[in-house]
C-alpha cells in the first residue's frame, strides 16, 4: 500500500476504491513535498480535499464545489493556512473566471471530481486549461460512468449525456478523438478553448 492509499483510507475519501491512488502516487510521489498550487473540482464531504492536504504538505490547495450538496459547514471546517474552498459552478465561465480573479491561476495540478456530467466537464477543461502551467496535470475523474451506468432515459442516469443515439458529447469520446487525431471536437467548448487546448 502506498502512502497515498494510506491517507485517502484514513480520510475516508473513495480514491483508493476506485484506483485512483495507484495512478496519482506514481504521477505525484516525486512531487508531493514541492510548492505546489492545486485545485479539485468537487468538494461533496471533504475527503479528498483532507487527504491531498495530508499529501502535500507544502502546497496550497484550492477545493471548489457549486455547494448542490456540499454545506457551506463542510466548507468552512476545511479551511486553514494552506486550504481555501470558495463555491464554484463549473458549468459557468463566469463562475470560473470569478474564482480565477480571485485567486488567480497557475495550478501544477487540477483534479475534476465535481458533478461528472458531460457538459459541466467539458466548459470546466476548456476554460481552465490556460490556467495550468506548463508541464502540470489536468485529471477529470470518473469517464467511464456514463457507459457503465447508462441505462434509461432518465436525466440524472445519462450523467448528462444529451446525444443519446452518438455520444458525440460523451467526454471520454471527445477525449479519444483528441488523442487519435490531434483535434478537438467539444459542443460545450468555444473555438478558443478547443484551439488552445490542441495546440
């Protein structure tokens, strides 16, 4: 086990359930007692946000969260010297951009746990990729529920999927798409976003 796991178990976040701790210690290890700027997407019980407090012990992290079910209590008990958690829609630039006025960009790393529909994944990577350095990471978590969980035409179980006969909209195809061609085909980005992100 390692210590990532160690953590995420103790915070009681799901990370470890899913995987993902495999994965980030092998990217973050390296890194974790740099000064880093980091920001998750999707605060729900402050799990991730504890462990990746624990984690990186001399970086400042940013958790966001529109606040659907995370308390503003939640978010209040989490911060400290090196956490700052502050309401965010991530399906709204404009949302995003008042977040950035406010505690501008920069981040080493950016990790979307948030609300996993298409949409609200695909307006926050295009708007937040210029706002990564060079050489950081940008991590949307959980792609692949959609295709797991699709099953009726009830809105919440298509993880806002609004194509239903081509998923065209489905961020993991979009992602595909990026890798195998080099192009960038979002209907929720801007010709900007998806330039700058290719390039």
């Amino acid at each position: 086990m390692n210590i990532l796991e160690e953590i995420a178990r103790k915070t009681k976040t799901d990370k470890y359930q899913h995987g993902y701790t495999d994965h980030y210690s092998n990217w973050f290890e390296p890194i974790r007692h740099e000064k880093l700027k980091i920001l998750e997407i999707g605060i729900y019980a402050g799990s991730s946000i504890r462990m990746w407090e624990e984690y990186f012990p001399n970086s400042m992290i940013y958790g966001v969260d529109n606040g659907r079910i995370c308390s503003q209590e939640i978010m209040d008990s989490l911060k400290s010297d090196r956490v700052i958690t502050h309401h965010v829609d991530q399906s709204s630039r404009e949302s995003l951009q008042e977040f950035i006025d406010t505690y501008g960009g920069d981040f080493d790393i950016i990790v979307d746990d948030g609300h996993h529909f298409q949409k609200h994944q695909q307006i926050s990577w295009g708007f937040l990729f210029p706002y990564l350095k060079q050489g950081g990471l940008y991590i949307i978590e959980d792609i692949m529920l959609p295709c797991e969980r699709y099953k009726t035409n009830a809105y919440d179980d298509r993880w806002g999927i609004e194509d239903v006969d081509n998923f065209t909209d489905l961020t993991l195809k979009v992602l595909i798409n990026l890798i195998a061609n080099n192009k960038l085909n979002s209907p929720y980005m801007n010709e900007e976003e998806m330039n700058h992100i290719e390039n």
